[in-house]
C-alpha cells in the first residue's frame, strides 16, 4: 500500500511530512513526493524514484516553505517507478496537485477522454487522470471540495486522495473509497491527512477515520467531514492507544527482529484479561452476540489472505476438533467469486492484521449481503474490518511494522484459540479439558522466550543454509499451516523457492526434487501424528535430502535421522503452532539477512493490500 501524509497549520509542512512519509516507509514504495503551497501562493513540487533519501535530496537542493501541503510513496501499478509517475500529479496550469492510494478502474475510458478535449498527460498512471477531472469540473466560483465531489462522481474504483490548489489555498479535500483514509486532529489549528495513523501520531493521538464514500476538508480553521451521497456526516474521534516507540526499532537491528522478540509480550496482551481459568474458558468482550444466537450457528467459514489465511487454517482444526463444528477456510479473493453457500446459520470469520485487505473487506461485504453473522479479528483498532462486522476479537499487538507478519500471525492463532474456548465449552467441550488449555495459553508467553533463546543457534543453521536455492517444508495436522507458513516467511524475506506440503502429500510429486543439495524442514513436535512424520522423515533420509526437524521432545526416534534438531516446549496440541512458527521466523529472517535482504521492506511486497 503506498502512503499518503496531509498538514494543514502553523508550521512548515516540509519537515511534518517528511517525518510522515518516513514513519510509512515500512508500507513499501519506490517513489516519492511531495507539493507545498509557498508563501508565493503558487504550489511547488519535488518528486523523486527511489527511496525518501532521495526526495530528502532534492528537498535540500530546492527548499520548499509553506505551512499546508500533502506527500506521498508510491509503489508502481501503472507505469513503472519513476519520477514522471512519481505523486502528486499536477493540472496542466500546476494549480491543483493530488495523491492517491488504490486503482481507478476506469482510468482508460476517462484518459481518452480527457485526451479527445485536449489534456496532455505527463505519466503513465491512473492517478493522473483524476486531477485533470477536477481541473475541468471546477465550477466558476466554486470550492476545491465542489470540484473533487463532481470529479468523482466520474470515477470507479478504489481510491484514498488528497488534494490541494492555489486557487482554493490552506485547504487539503480528502477523500476515500476502498482505500483507507484518516484525519489527525490537533492543536492550535494543526490538521493532518494519513493512510495510516504512523504519519500523524507523533503529532497527535486524535484521529477520525474516514468511511468509504466520505470526504473532508481541512483548514487551520478546523476540519468537516460529509458522505458524497448523504451530505454532512459525524465520524467518531479515536484516541490511537500505542506511542512512538511502537514504531521504532528499540535497539534491534530490524523491525523484523524485533517483532520476533515481542511475541512473549503479545501474547500476553492478547489472553490478558480474557482467560477464565476456573471456569475453563474465555471472556471475550467484543463477542456481543447472545449464546443462544451463538448455538444457532451450524457452520464456520474462515476467510483471509496470506498469513492470515495460515492461522485461518489452524483455526479450522482447533475449531472442528474442540468446539466440534464444520468449518471451511476461504481464500478472501477467492469467497466473493464462486457463489459461497452461507445463509443466516453461518459465522464468517474474517481474519487481517490491518484490518484494510481489500480482498477480505469485499468477502466481508459478500458475506454479510448473504445474510451470514460476521465475526473480525484483525489488530489495527477502528480499521474498516473492524468498524463493519457484527463484532470480534482485537489482538491487542500493536502496531507492526515489517513487512513479513510474525507477531501478529501468533496472535491470530492465540485470538483464534480463544474464540475455539469460548465457543467449545457453550457446546460440548469440558471444564476439565477446557481448564487443560488455559493452563496452556497462559505459558505460551513463557515458553516463547525459551525458544527466542535458541537464538545464536538457529542463526548458526541459517549460514549452512543460506546458499539453498530451494526449501522444502512438511508437517501433518496441525503442523501443514505452519509448513505452509514456514515457507512464506523464507519466501517473503529472502527470495529463495520455498513450499509448503502435507507430509504425506510429499509422495505424490515432490519427492522427485529430493536430493542432497535440498533442505527440508520437518514440523515434528510429539503429537497424535507424530510417528506417521517419523515415517517421513526417513523417506527422505533414504534420498540424502538434509533434514532440519523441528521437535518437542527428546525425538529418540529421530536420533542418527536428522542433521539438525531444533527443539520447542509440550504443549496443548492445538498451541503447538504457535511455538513450532517461532524458530522458522527466525531461520527466515537469518537466512534473509546473510543473504544481504532488505527484510523489513521486500521487494515488490506491500504491508496492508488494499487493492484488488
């Protein structure tokens, strides 16, 4: 997702959006700019390809002074990262300039268009067309809001922008549909635009988040909020809970690493206050549908997208073996498409970190218009997931900046569990054995420290292996999502070939691949499939693959079998994932970064996917 900063006040913008852009560098990006409206009363531009240095650069060379003004990063959709493509894009007369997150759909039909009247284009973006649009609309005596309103009355597709013009100045018109948009109240007359609350929270803590269909305007003045359908609306203030340290790197080399060893600590935060350990259940506050509504529901779809769709799918196991309940795990960009069976009796749980994936908003939206309940769990508060389902679990994990999500994938998995108690023990699950998985819940924290502190260890493996050009990854039952998720992260971080397989699956074609020069990754903890895996791994053995095996026990079966043991603690069978997920982020992270990775930010790889 690229990254949009707005200010509207008494300083100079120039720094305050620079800082913004900084602080949303993690988004990815590979261009950026910035336009301030001079004490000249004319707006000046400075855009760059490549990273903020290089915008800081030209910053330097041509000092822009202004108190409003917007910036963005753009990661490249249409045309490639230049600087021509590079936001904002300017009318023809340089008066209006405009950034925009998302994909206007009917960006061709719009261009020709504009072209057939005479507009000369200076990109190869979508983006561009629109700003031309409100150069056109502008009505004669109008506002900078009057034409936005009637520019996008134009245009389909998913859009976050932000706007200004010479002719209509200290003013910033912002506007959202699909792509996530928020207002940052201050002091003094100081208003920010952000697409994400990183870009203002150092300025304040106050934020409105804007709804699709909304748009505001911005003065030292204060700001208005209004609905280009229903006209004037009241969005709600929230007060962003995490400081800046959340969103700096604490003394860690990286945002990943760093993330990594936050686990214990999130995992805290998520089952604080929600684990009943006499009653051997879950308090879940944010559940607010009745029990007997609850009981009424005879099927679960789980709907996601990356590792969120992983810890979907051991979801789908803790949910049908203790809370014993059909469940189906969805693919988000798949659900909306291939006319889903779910009526009034089905739960959907949707399932994102940010709470904006475009993919899972729209199944959402499917599945609500079909009549089903709907259920979040996402980690960004007042994010659109949130704010649009019936109601859900929050993961409490603060914000995450790399790229690649590890603490937050433990804590959907931890929020998932939850959700499994509270609804096994309305069901069939007993106090005993309800009682056995709070004890388990509340030493995971405990026991992911002891698993951080294989560290050294594990960095040690990653030399031996960095070189690999293929990675294979096997585990059975609960452990396929993390095989599945094992690889993602190497994938993600380091660009080596990695997949993800049933271990049983491993007969019926990638076995052809074993030989001595490939690394396979066993999910071997002792669990009910424990010694179907051992029969695996000596499959392999038998083929010179090298074998890296991830236990959690003595593994005296596995002695003279596997050239490197990586050990967890015992835990309930349904947790294990979250302690066998913790050293493959960490064999991942290692790997990338012998390999001389950029592994908070990977190539071609967004944070938050808020377009199709």
């Amino acid at each position: 997702m690229c990254g949009i900063v707005g200010y509207v006040g008494p300083k100079q913008a120039s720094s305050i959006l620079l800082q913004g852009l900084r602080r949303l560098e993690y988004r990815g990006y590979d261009s950026a700019g910035m336009t301030i409206l001079g004490p000249d009363g004319d707006l000046h531009t400075v855009r760059r390809a490549g990273k903020l240095d290089e915008l800081e650069n030209g910053l330097d060379r041509v000092p822009l002074t202004g108190r409003s003004g917007i910036g963005h990063t753009r990661w490249a959709t249409h045309g490639p990262p230049t600087e021509g493509n590079a936001h904002p894009h300017l009318s023809a007369d340089g008066s209006i300039a405009l950034v925009h997150n998302g994909i206007i759909e009917n960006a061709g039909v719009l261009r020709k268009k504009l072209q057939a009247e005479g507009v000369e284009f200076q990109s190869d973006t979508d983006t561009e067309v629109v700003v031309h649009l409100i150069d056109r609309l502008w009505p004669d005596g109008g506002t900078l809001e009057d034409a936005v309103v009637a520019a996008l009355d134009q245009v389909i597709g998913a859009y976050g922008i932000a706007v200004v013009s010479s002719r209509d100045p200290d003013k910033i018109v912002a506007a959202r549909q699909g792509s996530p948009l928020l207002l940052g109240v201050g002091k003094n007359g100081e208003f920010l635009v952000g697409s994400d609350a990183a870009a203002v929270v150092a300025h304040t803590r106050e934020v409105v988040y804007l709804d699709d269909g909304d748009y505001a305007v911005l003065t030292p003045d204060g700001y208005r909020t209004y609905h280009l359908s229903q006209g004037p609306v009241h969005r709600k203030v929230h007060e962003v809970t995490w400081d800046l340290a959340a969103i700096e790197k604490g003394g860690f080399e990286h945002f990943m690493l760093k993330e990594i060893f936050e686990q214990p600590q999130t995992l805290e935060d998520v089952t604080r206050g929600r684990l009943l350990e006499e009653e051997g259940s879950a308090r879940l506050g944010g559940v607010t549908i009745g029990d007997r509504e609850l009981l009424s529901v005879n099927r679960i779809v789980i709907t996601a997208c990356g590792t969120s769709w992983h810890s979907a799918l051991i979801g789908e196991y803790m949910l049908e073996e203790l809370a014993r309940i059909p469940t189906k795990v969805e693919y988000a960009s798949e659900f909306r498409y291939k006319n889903p069976v779910i009526d009034e009796n089905t739960l959907v749980i949707v399932v994102s970190q940010s709470g904006e994936t475009a993919d899972t908003l729209a199944a959402l939206r499917e599945a609500k218009r079909r009549g089903a309940r709907v259920m979040g769990i996402v980690n960004v508060v007042g994010s659109s997931i949130a704010r649009e389902t019936d109601f859900g679990v929050y993961l409490h994990a603060g914000p995450e900046i790399g790229v690649a999500s590890t603490k937050a994938f433990t804590s959907q998995v931890a929020a998932l569990a939850l959700f499994t108690l509270y609804l096994a023990r309305r069901r069939n699950l007993s106090i005993l054995e309800g009682r056995k998985l709070v004890k388990a819940l509340q030493a995971l924290p405990g026991q992911v420290r002891e698993i951080l502190e294989q560290h050294d260890a594990i960095r040690t493996l990653a030399e031996r292996y960095k070189d690999a050009p293929n990675f294979l990854y096997l585990g059975r039952g609960y452990q396929f999502p993390v095989a599945l998720e094992g690889a993602l992260k190497l994938k993600e971080v380091s660009y080596i070939h990695a997949e993800g397989y049933p271990a049983a699956e491993m007969k019926h074609g990638p076995i052809a691949l074993i030989d001595e020069r490939m690394p396979v990754v066993f999910l071997a903890p002792h669990d009910g499939v424990y010694h179907k895996v051992v029969s695996n791994i000596e499959e392999v053995k038998a083929r010179d693959g090298q074998v890296i095996a991830v236990v959690s026990d003595g593994a005296v079966e596995l002695d003279g079998k596997v050239d490197h043991f990586i050990r967890v603690p015992e835990t309930h069978p349904a947790l294990l994932p979250i302690l066998t997920s913790v050293p493959l982020q960490l064999l991942a992270y290692h790997i990338a970064v012998l390999r001389g990775c950029d592994v908070d930010q990977p190539r071609n790889l967004a944070k938050s996917v808020t377009v199709e």
